[in-house]
C-alpha cells in the first residue's frame, strides 16, 4: 500500500497571513471519504436463533412468615434510621396480629450479544497498517471473542482485521495545522478596549499600548493551531471497529394487590426463589395456581423475542417465580392502632403511620 506523504511547510511569522493553511474542515470523515470494505457495507449484524420450547412445570406455594421478635427488631431497625422517630413505641408496643400475605415475583432475564460495527480513526505515525491486502475482512458474526460470565454486562471494542488504510486528514487536508479561527489566520486581534483605535479619550490604551491589536492568545500569535484531529501526524489511520455488547435483559412482575403497599419497595429486596427454568429459549409457564404469573410469562416471553431476536443473538434465558416476604403487622400503643409490614428476606420495614415523630428518645 502506497501511504500519504507527509507535506512541508513553512513557518508562519506573527501578524501574516498564510493562504497555504486551509481553513478547519469536518471533524468527521465526509461520505464518500473512506473506501467500503466487504462485509460492512451498512455495518449490519448477524442472524437469528429458532426458538425452541420445553413442557410446562406445576407449582405449590408456601407462605413465609416472621414471629413477633422479628417483627419488632425488623421495626427498631427501621426507627433507628429515622432521627426524628422514637424507639419508645417499638420497644413498648402490643401486636394485634400478624397477617402473612402471598407474594410472588415473576422474573424474566435475556441474555443477549449485540455486535455493530462503525469507522473509527486516529493519528497515523507510522503504526503498522493491517490492510485488505492481507486478505478479506472477516464478517462481524465470525470474529471470534471470549464469551464474559454469563448474565454479566460487558461491553468489548475489537479491530476487525484487515479493515485498515491511511488515508490525509480530512480536516487540515494534510497539512497538520489549521487556521485560527479567533484571529482568522493573522496572529493579531482587534483590542477590545479601544475597539482597534489605539486610544481612550486621547490617550494611549493601556491594553494594546496604542496599537489597536493584541496577540490572539488562542493560537500563540502563530496565526494556526495543530489540527485537533491529527494532532499534526497530516496523517490518519482509518480502520472498523466492531462492539460486542453483552447485556442481561431483565423484565419482572409483582401482581398489585396490596393497595396499602407501595410495590416499587419490593425493588431492592430479595425473594425465595422457588423456581428456575434456564434454557436457550424458555417455554412460558403453565398451570401455576396463579394464571396472572401465567399471562405475564406469556406476554414477557413474546416481547423479548419480539425485541431482542431483530438486533442481538440470545444466549440464554432464564425465568423464575419467587417468593417475596410480605407480612402485615397490626398493634396498638398507648390505645391506638397503628400498622406496618415486614418485606423481603432482610425484613425492610415500610409504614405510613409512626405513633411519635421526635427526636428525643
């Protein structure tokens, strides 16, 4: 391959003006600039798996639940992050009932490889150049990669092979630097305070000295600055870029049935995980006791072939049914009702009534 040569130049005095340096061109490479290398016209990705299914599973339920003890500890853990609740009521109060309710989490997880390739460039300063002429540019499904830990996130840019050329830089043309854009080429600036004049009410400026210009502090004076594109190589090593992106597509279901329970609470805990399915595609569930997890599995499942299969490859899904902790504890202090629960398997407390707000305890 025949590389760009290098182009010489002379040194630009303070106060001139040099035709010779062009003005900054794009910051990105035009259409039409780079050469179409096969198998990345367009930059398209790869094929689809068939789905493929495996018979329905049946379930029993069991309902968790906490003892009076926990319950209690669970609720001074909970006024202790609170400075202006007391531990007072917590200690003292009397339970009425503890109410075990059913719970379950539906979760769906897709694990996808997404592969998209683009032109990317940088300084060439004499690097070595994997060209076409070392042989055809594999396509982006045949680049092999090291598959990360399953349901792990993880993104990986690669060179694809072969995909390389030099070509001048379309920004400065070749020529390393570029014009000043502050002081158009000349060095020099009209001073600001005396407007070019070189005086202030018939006195010398005291910013220009009576010249009526500065040096432009943006180039130095030198009339051009070192093309930001390539950093004054003239030169740019163009190539493809292909981004492997590993993601874990999760979707998960909590039927709404507690109305005195905001249900987003159930976001950051953990459940009993009764049951797994993992397999390249996953059947929906049926004949659970409960059809609304049913209709969701259904639903989800359908989406994320629906979202997934058009733009990545699935590696793997995995879908789960737990069983989220959620307990309504009833009591009274000092003659009055009150109410809060107890969530998830490290028992968070969520109420909306607290018998006193101070902060003396």
């Amino acid at each position: 391959m025949t590389l760009p040569q290098k182009q010489s130049f002379l040194p630009v005095f303070s106060g001139t003006f040099d035709p010779n340096i062009p003005e900054e061109g794009p910051s990105a490479p035009p259409p039409g600039w780079l050469d179409d290398i096969h198998g990345y016209q367009g930059h398209k990705g790869g094929g689809e798996p068939s789905p493929r299914w495996d018979e329905g599973f049946f379930f029993f339920s069991r309902v968790p639940s906490v003892s009076e003890d926990v319950a209690r500890d669970a609720l001074l853990k909970f006024v202790e992050s609170k400075w202006n609740y007391s531990s007072k009521p917590a200690r003292n109060l009397t339970f009425k009932d503890l109410q075990p309710i059913t719970v379950y989490r539906y979760r769906l997880e897709t694990y996808t490889e997404t592969r998209t390739s683009a032109w990317q460039f940088e300084p060439y300063n004499g690097q070595t150049v994997d060209g076409p002429q070392y042989g055809m540019s594999p396509a982006p499904w045949d680049i092999p990669v090291s598959l990360p830990q399953r349901y792990t996130d993880k993104v990986e840019k690669i060179r694809v092979p072969h995909s390389s050329f030099v070509k001048v830089c379309h920004k400065c043309k070749g020529c390393g630097r570029t014009r000043c854009t502050a002081c158009f080429g000349r060095g020099q600036k009209r001073c600001t305070f005396c407007h070019g004049r070189g005086r202030i009410r018939n006195k010398h400026c005291t910013s220009c000295h009576g010249r009526g210009r500065k040096r432009c502090l943006s180039c130095h004076s030198h009339g051009y600055k070192t093309c930001s594109v390539c950093l004054g190589s003239q030169n740019l090593l163009h190539f493809i870029q292909l981004t492997v992106t590993w993601k874990n597509n999760v979707s998960e279901f909590i039927p709404d049935r507690q109305p005195d329970f905001p249900d987003k609470k159930f976001e950051k805990v953990s459940g009993d995980a009764f049951f797994i399915d993992e397999s390249l595609l996953v059947y929906p569930i049926q004949g659970f006791p409960d059809q609304e997890i049913c209709d969701v599995s259904t639903k989800l499942i359908n989406e994320h072939l629906e979202r997934f299969t058009s733009t990545s490859r699935i590696l793997q899904q995995r879908q789960s049914i737990e069983l989220v902790p959620l307990t309504h504890a009833y009591y009274t202090y000092n003659g009055k009702d009150y109410s809060f629960f107890v969530y998830g398997l490290e028992n968070k407390v969520f109420t909306s009534k607290y018998p006193s707000a101070c902060s003396i305890l």
